[in-house]
C-alpha cells in the first residue's frame, strides 16, 4: 500500500477513538442482499404484583417505607433490606403496598422492575441470572449482555444512569448480600426495596424489621381477606370470640391469617367457631394451617415456609432451633440456652444471634433474654433431626442449673442480718 503523500491510499486513522476493530479500505461495495432491522427489545417496567387481599396493620411501616422512597429525600441510591423478618410475616405485601403507593403519587416515572430472587428455594437465583432479567426488562438486547457479573452489573448500572426519570427495583427475598448487592443501582434518583428473612445488615442499608400484627390487625385482616371472596361473609364480623381465637393461633401471622381465610372462603359451611376448635389443637395446628390451592407440592403452608428457612441454618443454629422449646416459661437467658445446649457461653449467644438474624428467635425485652414465635415454638417441636432423648438431657441440663442458682438464693436470703452471705 502506497505511503503518505506518494498519490496513492493512505493508510492513516484519524477523527476519534476507536474501540473497536477498523475496516480499511478504498472502495466498499453494498452487498446486493438486504436485511431486515432487528426490532427493538421491550421494555418492561411496570412488573409490580397485584395488592394483597386483607393487607392492614402496617400504616406505621408503610410511613417509614414512603419516607425512603420520597423523591424529596437523599438523592442517593436507598436500599430498604430491612424489610426484614419472620417467614410468612408479610414483607413481600408490605414491599409491593409500598411501590403501588409511591408509584401512584408518581414519585417513579420511569417504571418499577419487580424480581423474586427465590432465596430460600433449593435453586435460588443467582445474581448474573437476576440481572440478565432486569437487562432485558430494561429493553437491552439478550445479544448485548455480557455472561460475567460484573460486566452484567455494570452495563445495568449504565442502563439506569441514561434513564432521567426514578425507576423502582424491587427484589424480593433474597437469602444473602451477595445475592443483591450488584441490583444496586449508582447514586441517582433511583431507589431499591429488597425483602429478606435475614437482616442483611452489611449492605449500608436502612433496615427495617416488621412483626407479627396485633389481635385487633389480625382480625381485621381475617375480615377483608374473607369479604374479598364473599363481600356478604359476616363469619368473622359476626363472632367476635372465634375471630379472635382464630387470631391468637395464627399468632398474628399473616401467612397463617391468609391461610385461614382461604380456608373459609373455600368452606362457606365451615363456621370460624368450627375452625378455631380444630386449630386449638397444637399438635395438630401447623398440619390445619395449610391450603391445597391445587399448585401440587408447593401450597401456601406455615410449615413449608418455616422449613425453608431452617434448612438454611449452620450446625449449631439448626441444633438450638432445635432445643429452645423445651425451655419452660416464654423466654429463656443467655446463660439458659447454654445450659440447654451443653455449649460455652460464647458459643450459645452466637448461635442464637445467627437465629435472631435469620428471625427465628427475637429479643425478649429484657437483655440477653430470647423468645420464639409461637408457631415457631410448635414447628421446632416436631422437627425429627434432634432425639427424645437429647431433649430430655437438654433439659435435665436446664433444671440443674436453675436448681443450682436456687439453692445459692435460698442461701442468700436465709441469712442473718449482718452476717456474711453464707453462698
């Protein structure tokens, strides 16, 4: 190829970067064929779920989730992962009350992207898997994406930097930080409510644990799920007593309280009165707390859901899961749980601090005090994993020591004034 300046073809680049091979050449011929233009990919943003049927009980938290989620707030990029608790308590309801909120005070034009992470499920989806869906719900060509995660995750980040308007992602139960930490968008209007079962507390997020509902919540969500089916339905309106019953053996679960509905709805015979005295049974309660909505294996169950959580427990977790029901009273101490699992005290309180993070124990009140979820309490007591036998040296070990600590106080208030403590 002739040089520069000799008359002939050049063979200089000029006139910008190139990050990408060059073609070079004096003379390009137009193929005779003509192709057709590739149609764009679709943009999916509007992939909220439906509203739950009965949802009440939660103003307070809807409050702190909209004041997140206010436009008018920081202007960087606000992870909620602390709508955070129990299985079965209602996150993903409250997460999906809150986004149709906010989006109907039109605080996210751009859109709202919706993804269950299934975090808990025996194949829970993977981060290079959640964001090659939401690149494509994003309108990016599956040809596009990259296959690593972190070019996945930076290409989304990109993506949502060109989009002007706020967008809200939504990702539902997600079992680890890991797991959503790339779904998190740069700094920008843009905002993200993760649910989990784990308080996942190393993400800078703001977090934020709910509870069960109280009697007067419980009930009232009984109410409208049923009335939802049969608007004429006065089963729970009009026994106050069963529908309270009721209310206290789903320990004001909404999980357990949509199963109760559903099983009226599907019953117009069966009386609340009728339902409540087959769920007083404790043995029985988790077996009755249990719809056949004729999706085969996988129907709404307190029990399932428990259980996919428990068979996220290390060793140590799953074995005082286990044991804490068979502390008697409705908490137990620090140094209790010790006792009940032959373990250091160091050990113990880590292990029921791993349960408290994956909110299959709670604090008490009291410091160093640990409680179970009433149904909890019943499911840990039908796991066959630990013995008859470990049970009853667990608590052999227990009253042991609570009868060692009662006999030092016995001798500390027999006593005589002024006379040395004889313990």
């Amino acid at each position: 190829m002739a040089g520069e300046g000799s008359g002939g073809t050049s063979n200089k680049v000029s006139g910008g970067i190139f990050n990408a091979p060059v073609l070079q050449a004096r003379d390009l011929i137009q193929p005779t064929f003509v192709t057709s233009q590739a149609p764009a990919a679709p943009v999916a943003l509007a992939q909220l779920p439906p509203l739950a049927a009965g949802f009440t009980g939660r103003e307070v938290e809807l409050a702190q989730v909209a004041g997140l989620l206010d436009p008018a707030g920081d202007a960087g990029a606000v992870v909620v992962s602390a709508v955070a608790g129990l299985a079965g308590v209602g996150k993903t309801a409250l997460a999906v009350q809150a986004a149709h909120a906010a989006r109907s005070s039109g605080w996210f034009a751009g859109g709202v992207l919706f993804i269950d992470l299934h975090g808990y499920d025996q194949n829970p989806v993977q981060p290079g898997q959640a964001l090659d869906a939401l690149l494509r719900a994003l309108g990016v060509p599956a040809e596009y994406i990259p296959d690593g995660v972190e070019q996945r995750a930076g290409l989304y980040r990109s993506v949502l930097a060109q989009v002007s308007d706020p967008v809200l992602v939504v990702a539902d139960n997600a079992s680890a930080e890991a797991q959503v930490r790339p779904l998190v968008p740069g700094p920008g209007p843009h905002r993200v409510i993760i649910t989990s079962r784990h308080t996942l507390a190393g993400l800078g997020a703001r977090l934020l644990d709910i509870t069960v509902l109280d009697r007067a919540a419980a009930i009232r969500l009984l109410d409208q799920a049923v009335r939802s089916a049969r608007p004429d339905d006065d089963r729970i309106g009009g026994d106050p007593v069963a529908a309270g019953r009721l209310a206290k053996s789903c320990g004001g679960l909404p999980l357990a309280l949509q199963i109760t509905a559903a099983l009226l709805a599907a019953d117009p015979a069966l009386t609340a009165a009728e339902l409540a005295d087959q769920m007083a049974d404790e043995v029985r309660r988790l077996e009755a707390l249990r719809y056949d909505d004729g999706g085969g294996v996988s129907v709404p169950s307190v029990a399932a859901a428990f259980e996919l959580s428990y068979r996220q427990l290390d060793e140590d977790a799953a074995r005082l899961f286990q044991l804490l029901p068979a502390g008697p009273g409705p908490d137990v101490s620090t140094e209790a749980v010790a006792e009940l699992a032959g373990w250091p005290g160091g050990r113990a309180r880590a292990a029921i601090g791993r349960l408290v993070r994956a909110h299959l124990a709670e604090p008490a009140g009291a410091r160093g005090r640990w409680r179970m979820h009433d149904l909890l309490r019943l499911y840990a007591r039908q796991i066959p994993d630990t013995s008859p036998e470990e049970r009853e040296q667990a608590v052999s070990r227990l009253l042991a020591w609570y009868l060692r600590y009662a006999r030092a106080a016995d001798k500390c208030l027999r006593a005589l004034a002024g006379m040395p403590d004889a313990g």
